[in-house]
C-alpha cells in the first residue's frame, strides 16, 4: 500500500504533495432528456480528503461514476495527474490507480474476508493465468507476496478475527469495512468512497472515521469521499464541493460552506429570499 512509498509523492506521478491530481472541467451528464450533472468544474489535490455533498439526487454518485469511468460525460473533461481522460473506462482507472467503494455494498459474499480483499490484488498480479493455475513456481511466490500485502490490510483495519468468515454472515458495518480493505488492496493513489459509512451506528462510524483519517494521513491515500453526516464530512474533510440538482452550489473549507446560504437552502428545502 501507500504505506510502503514515501507519502509525499506517489511512485511514477510526478504530483507532489498539495499539486492538482485530478480536475474535473465543465463535466455535463444527460441520460435521454435527464440531466443527472450539469458543467461542474471542481478539483482534488493530492493527499487531502475531498467530501462531495449535496441532497439526495443531487449527481453525487453520478459525479463518481464519471470520475472512474463507468460514465462518460456528454460534455467536459476528466484530467488525471494533468492528463485528459475523457473515455477512460474502469478497469483503465483502476490500473492508474483510482478505486473506490459503492453505496451498496459489491463483496463476493459467499467468498471469505481473505479472498475478498485478494481480489483487490488482481491488478497486480504479474504471472500468467497458467502459471496462475498451476499454483507453483514463480505463481505460488507471487500468490504469497500479495497475500502478505493483504495480511498487512487485515491487521491495519482490525479485521483478523473474521478473516476466514463469508462476508455475507458479517454484520453490515464490518462488510463496509471488508470493502475498503478490498480498495486499499489496490493500492490506490486515488481512493472514491461512495456513502462509506450509510447504515452504521455510532460506534461504527467513529471506526470508520478513524481508518479513513488513517489511510489518508499515515498512507498518504487522496480521498475523495461522498457522505451524509455532516458531523463526519466537517470533522474529515479539508475541502467540501456542494452539488443540488445536478449542478455546484458551493466549493471551499468545510467551515465556509456550513455557512453558505446556497447549502442551508438546499439541504432545508427551503428557498433563499432575497
């Protein structure tokens, strides 16, 4: 993980610490006559931990999609680490570093917590699919390797004692978890949480709170994460992009856009009267 690499700047980057890593630029989004995000410009720097908010159906998630690649936009531009990537698909932003965890959760849950957080391994796996199914030699070595990368992810977020349970037999809570392991496995340069702590209690939250403060200040992991607790998005954040019906109403320091009219309208449906 980030862990292993100075975390100021990532290897082969060339993005310093602070400098733009991604900028999203006049991004439009229709399905049919649907406008799910309308010319949003924002961007995110490197190492900070970027919260994008807004009421429900406001093309939070849609804005991910996009980010990732599962959405190409009608209009605008995606640039990473200042290169413009306006067709780029998923699998091609998972090899450049950018993962994410969904809304709901996507685990394999009849596989265990270990094989789940290995899948997140498969990027960086070098050998052949034969030497793969042989299971010796060079494959059995590098089988091992990840899996200590992986052990290390199961020690850092707590989760050894359910290492060998099928997800779908853990708690709600601990599978949010499994999932960012299964993120962090990846060794993401960029990492989208998408609602990573929707359906928790209390104590859930303020554990999640910690893994994510954690991967980003001792990994050096940018965040960019969507949220609804709004206690959590100002504790965590150090920039927050506000989005209502599709379009940007607000981008700045947590405190100034707690403050922002635009936002407390939006969020209390009530109209701003001049």
């Amino acid at each position: 993980m980030n862990a292993f690499v100075e975390p100021a700047t990532m290897p082969g980057s060339g993005v310093a610490k602070g400098e733009v890593l991604l900028s999203v630029a006049n991004v439009s989004l229709a399905f049919g006559g649907v406008k799910a995000i309308t010319n949003i410009s924002f961007d995110i720097r490197k190492g900070e931990i970027r919260a994008i908010i807004g009421p429900n159906g406001a093309g939070k998630t849609s804005m991910l999609n996009v980010i990732n690649g599962f959405y190409h936009p009608q209009e605008g531009t995606i640039t990473w680490r200042g290169k413009a990537r306006r067709k780029m698909k998923p699998y091609e932003a998972a090899s450049h570093g950018i993962a994410r965890t969904f809304q709901n959760v996507a685990l394999f849950k009849g596989m265990t917590t270990l094989d789940n957080i290995m899948t997140g391994r498969g990027l960086s796996m070098k050998k052949n699919f034969l030497w793969q199914c042989l299971h010796w030699g060079p494959a059995l070595k590098e089988e091992i390797d990840h899996r200590h990368r992986v052990e290390e992810i199961i020690d850092f977020l707590e989760i050894q004692a359910i290492r060998k349970t099928p997800v779908g037999r853990l708690p709600y809570g601990l599978q949010k978890r499994v999932e960012l392991a299964r993120a962090l496995a990846m060794e993401p340069e960029l990492l989208l949480l998408d609602e990573p702590m929707a359906g928790m209690n209390l104590e859930e939250k303020e554990d999640m709170s910690r893994f994510i403060l954690d991967v980003n200040q001792q990994f050096g992991t940018t965040i960019a994460l969507i949220e609804h607790d709004m206690g959590v998005v100002m504790d965590l954040s150090d920039r927050v992009v506000v989005l209502d019906y599709g379009r940007k109403i607000a981008d700045g320091m947590p405190e100034d856009v707690q403050k922002n009219q635009d936002v407390i309208d939006a969020y209390l449906g009530v109209p701003h009267e001049e």
